[in-house]
C-alpha cells in the first residue's frame, strides 16, 4: 500500500495539469478558434483527469479502510481474551 502513496500523490498533481490542459481548450472552443478538435481533446482530458482523481481517491479510501480495520483489531482481541 505505501508502495502506491507516491504514484497516487502524482496522480493528483497530473489531475490538476489535465484540468488546466482541459480549460485551455475549452476556452479554445467558446472562442471559437479550436474548431472541431478543442472540444474534443478538452474532452479527452477531461476524462483523463477524472481517470487519476479516481485512482487517487481510491487509494485515500483503501488506506482508511485499511486503518479502521487496524483500530478495531486489538478491541476485538481483547474482548476476546477477557
């Protein structure tokens, strides 16, 4: 799981660089100047960003899974001992 942290924190930095990629065609296409591409490559990295943001949550909810299954462990182990 620790193996993961590094490439998740990336993920989201990557998320945020998508998004601003995403915006820069967005604005392309409302300008009018991107024609029929500026939609779809701000599409495209909308998606990709959406992609890596659930990557990254993914990971933010394994690991808290993971911790209160650690912190209810002894609880159990000592209700089963006394």
């Amino acid at each position: 799981m620790a193996g993961f942290g590094p490439v998740a924190i990336w993920c989201a930095i990557g998320a945020a660089l998508f998004d601003a990629v995403e915006d820069v065609f967005l604005l392309a296409a409302l300008d009018g100047e991107g024609g029929d591409t500026a939609p779809r490559l701000g599409a495209t990295f909308a998606g990709l960003k959406f992609l890596l943001l659930a990557a990254a949550q993914a990971y933010i909810v394994a690991g808290l899974l993971m911790r209160l299954r650690d912190r209810r462990r002894p609880a159990r182990q000592a209700a089963a001992r006394g």
